[in-house]
C-alpha cells in the first residue's frame, strides 16, 4: 500500500515529512527519555534515527486537543470497539516486526526487512505537541486482536491501483501504553486515569455506557 493518506473528511493529503513534528519529537524525546535522535532523510523509511545506536522512531501527529483520554467518547474508535484506544496505522507495524511482506505495482510480492525492529518505536502527539503516547517493541505485542476498521470518518489510503481504501488500525487499551503529558513546561507520565485498577474500571464504565446510548440513539433514527 501507499503512503499517502489523508485527513479524516477531507481531500487534504497528510504530510509524510513534517519537520515540525520530527523537531517536537527529537526535543521531547530528549528530554523525558535522554535519547539522541536526528531525522532520516530517506523518504518513506522510520523518521527518526538514534545517533548512538541502530533503530529509530516514527512521528505521528494526532488531531485531538488536550488530554487524550478526555475526548468526545466517540472519536476513540467510533464506538466500533468495546474499549477506549489508542491506534497507530497497520501500515506502521512493519517498524515493530522483522519484515513485512507486500505486492507492488507490477503484482509481484516484495518483502522489507526491519533488521532493528526491537529498538524501534512509534509515537504520536495531540495538536499542540503536550501529549502524547508511544509503542515500542515490548508494548507492541499488547495491541488488541481486533483490528480497527471505521468509516465514514476516517483516514484513507491508497492502494496500488490509486484508489481510497479504508485505513486499517492497531488498537490498544488506553491502559496498556504509557502517555505523557507537559504540565508546568515538565514532561510527566500521566496516570490519573488508570493509577488503579478501580479508577480505569469507572472509566471504562463511562465509556460503554456512552456506547450503548450512542448506538442506541443510531437505531432510533434508522427506525423513524
């Protein structure tokens, strides 16, 4: 599949190399974890790469404002799944496992090679560059079996024939990936939702309880 993307309900295309995002992310890296990074000039590949050692991290930008986890329920999944999550783009999971298989233009099966996979991760942040959430090797075996597939609403991309197809996901459970949050200028982890298993069960409780009003409301109208 193609790179190109594009922004959810709109014909604007999402940028593949945003250096704004790259400089955000080198600084902030540098300071919650201390790693050295500079940004990969090969298009298409991971981009960041560590400056000390082999691997890298890939840059997402997310559109959501202020906390995460205190978004509209519904722009989590679209209700479509029986948890809150975090996603990141399958296409992305080939920095986290040792190849990825795919077909070209011409129909004939290619297979990439991620040969630091272990040492890669990918990250994405809110709007403002004060949040945001990360996936490295070990948190990538956590994602949910589920894939998330949603529309109409959604990111698309394009397959090899140039068409929209819908964006497929990988999804985790809020409470399985570490968030940070800037508060104060100081990056921080976040846990004051899923400090304790209790306080995450409320949580999740709130959101199915949105969910079933959500869907509850959809057969209504599909009804009148």
């Amino acid at each position: 599949m193609s790179l190109d993307g594009y922004y959810r309900g709109t014909d604007t295309k999402v940028n593949t190399n945003d250096l704004i995002g790259r400089k955000n992310a080198i600084k902030t890296l540098k300071e919650v974890f201390g790693w050295e990074l500079k940004s990969n000039p090969t298009k298409y590949k991971i981009d960041l790469l560590f400056e000390d050692r082999k691997g890298g991290v890939d840059v997402e930008e997310g559109k959501w404002a202020g906390r995460y986890k205190d978004q509209n329920p519904e722009n989590f999944n679209q209700f479509t799944m029986n948890w809150p999550t975090a996603q990141f783009q399958l296409r992305k999971q080939k920095y986290l496992q040792p190849y990825t298989e795919w077909v070209s233009s011409y129909g004939n099966l290619k297979t990439e090679h991620t040969p630091h996979y272990k040492n890669n991760a990918i990250i994405r942040f809110n709007v403002d560059f004060t949040e945001f959430f990360i996936v490295d090797y070990e948190a990538h075996q956590r994602r949910l079996e589920q894939i998330g597939l949603w529309s109409p609403h959604t990111v698309f991309k394009l397959d090899r024939f140039g068409n929209r197809v819908l964006e497929e996901w990988m999804c985790w459970e809020l409470n399985t990936i570490p968030f940070y949050v800037k508060e104060n200028g100081i990056w921080i982890e976040d846990t004051t939702t899923w400090s304790d298993p209790k306080s995450y069960n409320d949580y999740l409780e709130k959101y199915r309880e949105y969910k079933r009003i959500y869907y509850e409301l959809q057969q209504s109208v599909h009804q009148s």
